[in-house]
C-alpha cells in the first residue's frame, strides 16, 4: 500500500496552483505530486 505523503502548500504556491488555468501544467503537476517530497518538486 502506498503511503500518503502531506507537507504544507505556502501561501505562493497555493496561489500559484489555483491561478493556473493551463490544463496541460496542472495535469503534470499532479503527476509530479504523486512522487514529490516537497512542494518545490512539483515545480521543477
């Protein structure tokens, strides 16, 4: 079983991530965020 990985979205990202309306980046970006360790992982 998978473990759920929770770390805290700063108030830039979260802007950033809800602003985006490119459909393409958020999908990549929820891909990344199966993986990711840290915020900035999903952004690199």
């Amino acid at each position: 079983m998978a473990d759920l990985r929770v770390f805290e979205v700063p108030k830039d990202a979260r802007a950033r991530i809800c602003a985006w309306t490119d459909l393409r980046q958020l999908d990549t970006w929820l891909d990344r965020a199966v993986i990711a360790t840290s915020i900035a992982d999903l952004f690199d």
